[in-house]
C-alpha cells in the first residue's frame, strides 16, 4: 500500500515537474526576437538588429505580455503594422507581466540604438531614469496603452485607451435608445479600485447626472467574474425585483453571470425583453450574446492602435507636427434591429472580422 | 428559565446565536424600510424553482460549508489548516473542463465536440483533488512538515498547474448536462443538494465507526495516540485525503455554476473562508476534539454576512469592514475570556440572590 502510494506521489510530483518546465516553451515561440532580458537572449536580439538595413525604420517595442485575448489581439496588431513589407524593422519584447524584464528591454533598446521605442509599461511608476536614459541617447519614446507615473515632457507622446470614454459612450448610447424613457438602473461593477471599473463608473455616471429620469438603484462589485456577477444579480433580483429596466455590467463575464441569474428568476433581458443590458469589454463570446440580442449595447475597449503609432512615427521621420497625447476610439456594438449613431450594429460578417 | 441556561451552555449555542443574530439584522431593517417584517426569510416558488434570500444562502455557501467538512476533520488531526484547498478546487474545475473540451479547446456546446464523456471529466477532476489532498497529506503526516508550509507549495502551484492545462484561457462546457451541478436539480439549487449529501455522508461515518475518536485523540496527542496503538500517520494522511475530495467536489460545484473554468478565480480565497467558518464554529484551531455541524454553522454564518451586506446595498468599497466587524464581534463573544465573565457574572448572582 505504502509503495504504491509513494509511486503515486513521485509521479504527481514529475507529472507537476514537468508541466512547469513546459510553461516557459509557449511564451519563448510567442516572442521569438524577444531578449527576454537575459544576458544569453541579449545578444542574438542585437543580432537581429543590427543588419537592419538603412533604409527600414527601426522600433523597438516594449510590450506587457500576453495575459489576455485582448493583448494577444494588441500585438498582433503591432506586428502586422510595423512588418518589414512596411518599410520597419520591429524588436518586439513580451515581458511577460514582469516589471524588470521591461525595463532591462527598454534598456536594450537603447543600447541597440533603435530607431524609436514604444513601451506599454506594465507598472504606471518607476521610469523616470529609464526613460532620461533615452533621452539623452536621443530617441522618441512613445507610451502605449497605459500611462507613466513622469513628467510628460520626459517621454515624446502618448497614445492609448480612456475607459472614462468608455463609460460614457454606453451612458450616450442608452440616452439616444430610451430617448427621455424612464430608467432604472443597476450596476455590476468591475473590481474595487481597478482602473477600467473607476473610468467605467465616472463616465456611465457623468451622463447619469444630465439626465433626471434615470436612477441608478444601486452598485455593486461583482470582481470581474461571473460567479461575481450571477451572485450580485441575485440579490438585485430579490431587492429590486420589477423595478429596474436596465443592467450595466463592467465586463462581460460579470453579464453572463448576470444573464443566468435573471434566466434562473424567470426575467427576459435584450432585445425583446424587459431589462436592457449594457456590457464591456466586446470579446468574442460578447459579442456572440450582442449579435443574439441577448446583450443590448456591448462597448469595446480598442486593442487596434498600431496605426495610430505608425502615423506618429512618419510625422516624426518627416519633422512634421505630431500629436502628443492621442486617445484611441473606443466603439460600441448593438443587438441587430437598434440603429444608433453612437454605435455599429451587429452583423455575423462584423463578428467574423473581429481580430480577437 | 432552567431550561434556557441549559440552552445556553450547550456547545452549538453560540454559534446558532451568532447566525440568527446576523439573519434578524435583516429584520431590523425591513421593518425600518417599510417592508414586511420578515421579507428577508420569505421562500416562494418562481419560474419553478425555489427563490428567496434563504435559498441564496443555502445555495451560495454550499461550497464553503463542503470545503469546512474536509478542513475540521485537518484542523482536528494536526493542530493545522490545509490553506491548498482554494487552489485545489481550481485544479478540479480546470482538469474537469480540459477533460471535456479537450486540450486547446476553448469552448463546447454540443455532445459531439466533447473530447469525453461529463462523467470523466468530473472524475478526474475529483481524482485530481484527492492526488493533491494525498501530496498534503504525505508532507504532514510522513514528512512532519508544518501544515501551513506544506499545504502552502499547493496553495500557489495548484493554481498555477491549471492554468497551464487550461492554456491560460477560461475553458467553457456550454452542456446541460455538466449545468446542472451547479443549477438546479427539480426545484431545488443543486450545490444545496450536493452540500447535503457530503453533510450526511460524512456524519454518518463519523457516528457509526470509530473514526471521529481516533481523529480526535490523535490531535489531542499524536504520540499518545500511537502508544495506544493508532496509526497516527496514516491518520492524518486520511484526513488530507478527505479534504482534498470535498475541495473536488467544490470545485466541480464552482465549475457547473459558470460552465467554465475560470482558473483564475474559481476558489479564490475561499480557503480563508473554510477556516474562518471552522472557527466561527467554536472549533479550536489548536486542534483535538472538533463539533461538525458547528463549522457547518460557521460555513453559512459567513454567507448570511455576504448575503446580508448584498441585501442592504452596503457599498462594496466599505463591505470588508463590516464583515470584518461582525466576525470579530462573532469570535470574541465565543473567547474563553468573556464566556468565563459571564459564568463569573451569573454565579456571582445567583449567590447575591441566596444571600437576600
């Protein structure tokens, strides 16, 4: 008995052993110039820089990792734009979600002397001595996505997403659909202090404010997930019960948690129901629920942003006036059968073009 | 008046106060909302199915109190917590999925995608567990090392080891089939049901063998209890054994419940919550003699407080705080201190009222 259960316990431990050792494989073939901020790595990246020839543009990009479908949609992105049939010549970093990896990446960058580097920092602090590093080495940098905790005079532009945009272009959205109706409200927000939940709230709530016959009956957190978001939705059921026409869902899990809660009470939602859903996010499955009309307005975050750096890079090349904080249009999604002006409404074609 | 001290000093007593005090709460503020009295204890049928705060909790703490069952009888043989379970429930709900979707996949809706059979997956996925709750257990009981430390290499590789087989994505089983564990079954919420089962199965083994009696006097004195001729080892690992089975059993829970594997939050913390419930119970964590049905209080004592703060729309910024306030004030009512004080208190009464 005892033998057996130490085999047992040896193969776990390998079979554990094993998957571990095979984690570090995917991210290495995902990010295949990447230096990885290892003294080995460092040298083959430099390599692959150096016989760039004069002509191509080189940029070095400092990217987060690749956490989410979203990201994953972000680089790919990148990679199509800055191709070498486009004149460029791309050292792309994953770092992986690891602060240091990237700034040991930036650090390379400028070390490879490329042409213009673009970071996305994963951490907003902390990059003050970087980035006058690159400053005195003379090249731009442009921040992506995310912003830096320095002085906007120590990077050359910004360029990224508003989830404050966001919020308010579902709160423009639902004005245009209820058209002076009357709503009630209720708020699945994303996790306590996160960013894209504070931006979501302050922008649904700014538009909320213009208009007195909206009320918003209460928020809370549903934590970004759909258990959070089928918990909360239960207990709104119970308060609530017949007296909200609208949910708001900070991302789209939090709205398929929600949507079976309301299934489990006998409530109907989307297009042809009672409650009208508003959801974030617009990932594939999302948008999947928003062509079935089960979610009303789904409003995206916008991982396509490449061009709008690659528009910053030729005005610089070519010594023009260039924006220095440029924000990406964000766009919503509509059930088929809501026209809006704020908004796209949903076709399979629109879904099947969708990069992620 | 004899009748409710006896009440009063029977070991269950507190904890049962404890929970109807947070339920009545609810009654405070009903009749202070102008609502019917006892709004918060109403059950009624909807969309044929049973619908009611009550049942929420029932519902919502099922996973909770099953994971209390595994870590009283952990707490009682080695003086120790098994932190692991959280991640081990994601470890069950994401080999379960994987098993059903197969490898890559990222999600199935229809029984000819599936890779195997929903019996399999869920099989594995308890199988999983037990393999994990047989690793803690062998580190405790053969190796002697501390049980916060050893539980602790599952407590972060758990995790880690499903996320790897779900590929980092959130693995969905869109089947009936596999719902219905974490839906309804009839009129009733299926967790409720599982809970219920694991309840009574674990009861009855404790009261009709003799396993209840060597837990017990092997946390009271592991090296006594090996004099008199148990094996305290293979004690403890049986133990680990069970709590790894009912942490599977959670996690499938979990997992039915958004027929998906989130891997990143399914469990999330709720190993806190086991052995706060295990407390709340009146359960010495020091280990030795051990009250089931008071950690199962426990287990829903916690819910009811969720619940509750849902109910009264308390902010979820400020909700931690109160949680926090009513646990402490539920532990501190249970101290050795002030119950001794209050024995002091009524013997000193009882002797002034002989003196008059």
């Amino acid at each position: 008995m005892k033998k057996i259960l130490s085999v047992l316990l040896a193969l776990t431990m390998v079979l554990a052993l094993a998957a571990c050792g095979g984690s570090s494989a995917p991210a290495a073939t995902q990010a295949p110039a990447a230096p990885a901020a290892t003294e080995a790595a460092a040298p083959a990246a430099t390599e692959a820089a150096a016989p760039a020839e004069d002509s191509k543009i080189v940029v070095g990009f400092a990217q987060v990792g690749h956490e989410s479908d979203w990201r994953t949609a972000n680089t790919k992105n990148y990679q199509d734009v800055f191709s070498a049939e486009n004149g460029y010549d791309l050292v792309f970093v994953d770092c992986d979600n690891d602060n240091a990896v990237q700034i040991e990446a930036v650090r390379t960058s400028i070390q490879q002397g490329v042409d213009y580097i673009i970071l996305a920092p994963i951490q907003s602090a902390g990059w003050e001595s970087v980035l006058q590093e690159a400053k005195d080495a003379g090249i731009p940098v442009i921040v992506a996505d995310r912003q830096v905790d320095a002085d906007p005079s120590m990077y050359d532009a910004f360029l990224g997403t508003d989830t404050s945009v966001e919020g308010k272009l579902a709160g423009d959205w639902l004005a245009e659909y209820l058209n002076g109706a009357e709503a009630n409200i209720l708020v699945i927000e994303g996790s306590v202090g996160s960013s894209a939940a504070i931006g979501r709230t302050n922008g649904f709530n700014a538009v909320a404010a213009e208009h007195p016959e909206w009320t918003i009956l209460d928020s809370q957190s549903g934590d970004f997930t759909q258990t959070g978001g089928q918990e909360v939705m239960e207990s709104f059921i119970k308060s609530y019960n017949g007296k909200f026409n609208v949910v708001v869902c900070q991302n789209d899990n939090e709205a398929y948690g929600a949507m079976d809660a309301m299934d489990a009470a006998g409530i109907t939602y989307g297009v042809d129901g009672d409650v009208i859903i508003i959801s974030y996010d617009a990932t594939h499955d999302g948008l999947k629920y928003t062509l079935e009309g089960k979610i009303n307005c789904n409003v995206e975050c916008n991982p396509i942003q490449a061009a709008y750096v690659e528009k910053i890079i030729q005005q610089m090349e070519a010594g023009e006036e260039f924006a220095t904080y440029t924000l990406v249009e964000d766009q919503a999604f509509v059930a088929p059968g809501i026209e809006s002006a704020y908004a796209t409404t949903m076709t399979q074609e629109v879904l099947d073009g969708r990069a992620y | 008046m004899n009748n409710l001290k006896a009440l009063t000093k029977k070991q269950l007593f507190l904890p049962i106060f404890s929970m109807i005090l947070v339920m009545l709460v609810n009654v405070l503020f009903d009749i202070a909302d102008g609502n019917n009295a006892f709004d918060f204890f109403s059950v009624s049928m909807k969309g044929g199915v049973l619908y009611g705060r009550i049942v929420d909790i029932l519902n919502r703490g099922s996973e909770v109190a099953i994971l209390a069952l595994g870590m009283t009888l952990v707490v009682s043989c080695s003086a120790g917590t098994d932190i692991s379970v959280g991640s081990v429930m994601s470890l069950a709900g994401g080999v379960c999925c994987v098993i059903i979707a197969g490898f890559g996949v990222t999600s199935v809706s229809t029984a000819a995608e599936l890779a195997h059979p929903i019996w399999m997956g869920i099989a594995c996925g308890i199988g999983a567990a037990i393999l994990a709750g047989i690793f803690n257990g062998f580190l405790v009981a053969y190796m002697k090392i501390q049980p916060m430390v050893a539980t602790l290499i599952l407590w972060s590789a758990a995790r880690a080891l499903a996320l790897l087989i779900c590929n980092n994505m959130i693995v969905y089983v869109r089947m009936d089939e596999f719902k219905v564990f974490g839906s309804f079954l009839g009129p009733i919420p299926t967790p409720i049901l599982i809970a219920a089962v694991c309840i009574a199965v674990l009861a009855l083994v404790l009261k009709f063998t003799a396993l209840g009696t060597y837990i017990q006097s092997v946390g009271i004195n592991k090296r006594s209890s090996r004099i008199a001729g148990f094996n305290s080892a293979q004690i403890i690992l049986m133990c680990y054994t069970i709590c790894g089975l009912f942490a599977g059993i959670a996690g499938i829970v979990n997992t039915s419940r958004i027929y998906s594997a989130d891997t990143n939050n399914i469990g999330l913390t709720m190993e806190m919550d086991a052995i706060l419930a295990v407390a709340l119970g009146g359960n010495s964590l020091g280990g030795g003699k051990f009250n089931l049905a008071g950690s199962i209080i426990g287990a829903y004592t916690i819910q009811a407080i969720t619940t509750t703060l849902l109910a009264r729309g308390v902010s979820t910024a400020q909700a931690p705080v109160f949680k926090a306030v009513i646990i402490i004030l539920i532990v501190v009512i249970q101290a050795p201190p002030v119950k001794a004080y209050f024995k002091r208190r009524s013997a000193a009464k009882a002797a002034a009222k002989e003196a008059v």
